[in-house]
C-alpha cells in the first residue's frame, strides 16, 4: 500500500505527464479542450493545452505561429508522413487517455492503486513513479495495459 506522501507524488507526477499529453496533442493541432476536462476535477493545474504566454515559433511555411508549436505539420521530429503522424497522434491520445484513468483510480481507489491489474501483485513504487499510469508489473506488461 502507498503512503500519504508516495500518493502525493505520483498524483503530481501523473499531472505533469498530462500536462505534456495535452501540450503535445495541442501542438499537432489536435482540440484537446475536451480530453483536459474529461476526469471532471479540478486540480489547480492550468491543463487547458493552451498555450497564451505570447510564444511564437516557425512554422513550416516560414510564418510565425502563435501557439508555440514545432510546425504546422505537428510532427514533432517524425519524417512527415500522414501515417507517422496519424499514428503518433493516437499513441499519444491513447496515452492521455491512461493517464486520466490512472489520475481517477488514484483518486477513488488509492489502496489499490499499486495493485497489478494482471496478476494482482504489489507494483514497487519505483515503478510508479517513472511510468505512473501502469497497471502492471514489468514482467507482465500486455500491450494495452
């Protein structure tokens, strides 16, 4: 069972993933408004996606953007190609996705939480807190999970 302290921690660490989540699928020009409200609480972290603090970076038509992101194709260092993005862009949706559901078991069932959803065994906090969305133990990791 995690302490008071470990449950603060991941809580944080899992906003912070999320945070990102939403900033990278913003970036690549996908409305994230939705999915940054989507667990329904509030957390005092701005986690709208947008981004307002006046930064500007290139596009890739050479003109300025006014929401901070690497270009207008959104594909963040992949080679350009529609399927690339496409499927960059739901690995990260699908990510989000875990991270919010992580965020909401964390919530309504903190003496779970650690608990494997494959083989029912105590995943270490160690584990946690590098990839705190996990429902499984490292040895056990099925693809969807």
């Amino acid at each position: 069972m995690l302490s008071e302290t470990q449950i603060a921690q991941i809580e944080l660490r899992l906003h912070e993933h999320r945070e990102t989540a939403i900033r990278t699928l913003h970036d690549m020009g996908v409305n994230v408004e939705a999915a940054a409200t989507s667990n329904g609480h509030s957390n005092g972290h701005d986690t709208s996606g947008s981004r307002s603090n006046g930064s500007h970076s290139k596009g890739s038509n050479g003109s300025k953007g006014s929401n901070g992101s690497n270009g207008s194709n959104g594909s963040n260092g992949s080679n350009g190609s529609n399927g690339s993005n496409a499927d960059f862009t739901e690995r990260n949706s699908r990510k989000l996705a875990r991270i919010e559901d992580a965020i909401r078991r964390l919530r309504e069932t903190p003496e779970s939480f650690d608990v494997s959803a494959v083989s029912g065994r105590p995943i270490p906090f160690g584990r946690l807190d590098i990839v705190p969305w996990t429902r499984a133990l490292r040895d056990e990791i099925p693809s969807q999970l």
